[in-house]
C-alpha cells in the first residue's frame, strides 16, 4: 500500500460542487477497480484506497486506463464543462492553466501550484509535471489517475490518437504500457497525427446535470423539485413553500433528502450557482444581471458562493468562455 497521508491528501476539498462531483466520479472508479481486484463485498475500503490497491496490484497502467476510460462523466463540474467547451487542446491547457491557478490563490494563497504544471509545446505536445500541482499527485495512483482524466479530455476535443510518454528527471524516457507514473516525472501527452477537431455539439452539455447528487432526472420526485427552484421568480422558495407545492410534508422532503447526504440549503445552493453557471456560459457577461437572475441577493454573494462551491470567480469564469482565441503563454 502507499503512504497513507498523501493517499487521503488525493480528496482534500477544492469547494463544495467541485467536491460532491469528484467524490461521485472516485466510487464509480473504485467500484469497477473492486471487481478487476476481485475485492469482497464485505471489505469496506475507501475508494482512494482502492486506487492504491489497484495500482499496486496491476500497475500504473491499470489505473491509467480506468481513469481514461471513465473520463469525465455527466454531472454538475465547472471545470469539465471549461475542458470540454475549449476550442482547441492549446486553450484547454490555457484554461486549466487560470483554473488551477486561481484555486491555489484561493486555497492556499497561491504557494501550492505552479502555472507551468501544464504546458502546451509549439509541436503540440502537452507536458503535465503533477509535482507542480498540490500534495494531491504525490501518490503514483494520483499521477496515474490524473494523466488518465487529462487523457480522456483532450480526446474528447480532437480525433488524434494519443502516445503518453513519461520523462523522468533522471532523463529516462518510457512509452505508454511500461509507464511507472513517478510524480516527480513529466508526462507528455502527445497527438500522433495533428488534432482534426470535431464538430460541436449542439446538444446541451452533460456537465450542467445534477444527476450526481441524486437520480432526480428518472425520478419525478426531485425532478420536481428542481424544477420549481429553477424557474421560481424573485426570492427564494422556502422549504415550506416547496414541500407544499410538492404534496408533502417539510419532515418527508428533508428525510428524503437525507437519504442522499443532502440539505435543502444545499440543493438551493447548487441550483443557483448552476443557473448562474448557465447564463455566463451562455454569453451573459454583466454580473449583476447574472446574480439578479440566478436568484442572488447580490453579485458579492454569488461571487461568494463561487468562491465556496467551486474556487472560480465568476467573472473568471466569464473571461474563460470569452478567450477561446488565445494562446497559452509557453
């Protein structure tokens, strides 16, 4: 097993939206690495855990392709959406450059990354140094894991096939299959034929679902429910109000809630950063019309919960879907 504080340094919060998805997205991992490990049902490891194990067990390369495969999936994820939206893999870097940045100002007043973690190359290439980031990739399952979601994005972006080199500081060079994932390496994620975008889609994006807080899509119940706070008007609809127009009662609502580690406040609050999530993205570029229509009281509280849920400005956030033309400094 490896070292278990940089293990559980791996899910140290980055903000509570940000949290809720990523914690989803580490046990639909680890549950499909408990059945290639074969794992009892009865041991209750941590999915964090499991990725130590797996990687143990069958190598960098296990946890590389599950992560890779896994990918993104659909949820509410800002940074997702920011990966997925980018024109190209250079303003992909650019943005997870600003992103990862103003996180670390936030988080630890900006001593814990580094913005050159991740670079896009003029051959393009792109070099991830997980070392740079935070305490999080200091496990090799970390680095693994990390190459394989970056993998999967820019993927997601071009129809090149991707080589994953690793580069050692020892000047040791290795191609995918015999990758050992050292954090103290560089990866490079590198096109084997220049990038042919795709056509975007027009469909609405699968990282703006709160599917993964609860299946309110298949069940009428929460669907409801995130219907009315979507589309209520000035105000906020209390608990109350909003179990009454659901037919039920305060106590009913909140236990059903629960049943999924969740408060009313809490739904409230992702609703509303998610509208205003919507109207940036959407091209919306004043902020105080964003929090008006979003149901803030005021941009400084929306720039608050910003802060809280995601470690993203949202006038940041504005600048990043606006600069889709720029380059990343190299």
């Amino acid at each position: 097993m490896g070292d278990r504080d940089s293990t559980q340094n791996v899910n140290q919060p980055m903000g509570e939206a940000y949290s809720a998805y990523w914690n989803k997205w580490l046990q639909k991992g680890a549950s499909i690495a408990r059945q290639k490990l074969a794992m009892p049902a009865a041991e209750l490891n941590s999915p964090l855990e499991v990725f130590d194990q797996l990687y143990e067990q069958a190598g960098g390369q296990a946890v590389f392709d599950l992560a890779r495969a896994n990918g993104q999936m659909p949820g509410f994820d800002v940074q997702s959406l920011l990966f997925s939206t980018a024109p190209d893999p250079a303003t992909l870097v650019q943005r997870w450059q600003k992103v990862a940045q103003a996180q670390a100002n936030i988080r630890f007043g900006g001593c814990s990354s580094l913005p050159d973690f991740v670079q896009y190359l003029p051959e393009g290439d792109i070099v991830l140094s997980p070392s740079r980031i935070r305490p999080a990739n200091l496990s090799k399952f970390g680095t693994a894991m990390l190459t394989g979601v970056a993998a999967h994005a820019i993927g997601q972006l071009t129809n090149a096939e991707l080589e994953v080199w690793e580069c050692s500081k020892a000047g040791r060079t290795q191609k995918a299959n015999t990758l050992d994932f050292d954090p103290t390496s560089d990866i490079i994620l590198r096109p084997s034929i220049t990038p042919d975008m795709r056509n975007k889609k027009t469909s609405p994006s699968p990282y703006l679902h709160l599917n993964h807080l609860f299946d309110h899509q298949s069940h009428p119940y929460f669907r409801r429910m995130i219907e009315l706070l979507e589309h209520q008007g000035e105000g906020h609809l209390n608990i109350e109000e909003c179990a009454h127009a659901l037919g039920t009662s305060v106590r009913t609502l909140s236990r059903r809630l629960k049943m999924h580690n969740l408060s009313y406040g809490q739904v409230t609050r992702f609703v509303r950063l998610r509208k205003a999530v919507r109207l940036i993205h959407s091209g919306q570029v004043h902020m105080e019309d964003v929090a008006f229509h979003a149901n803030y009281a005021d941009r400084h509280h929306m720039a608050r919960d910003f802060r809280q849920m995601i470690q993203i400005p949202p006038a940041l956030l504005r600048d990043l879907f606006a600069d889709s033309t720029a380059k990343p400094r190299m």
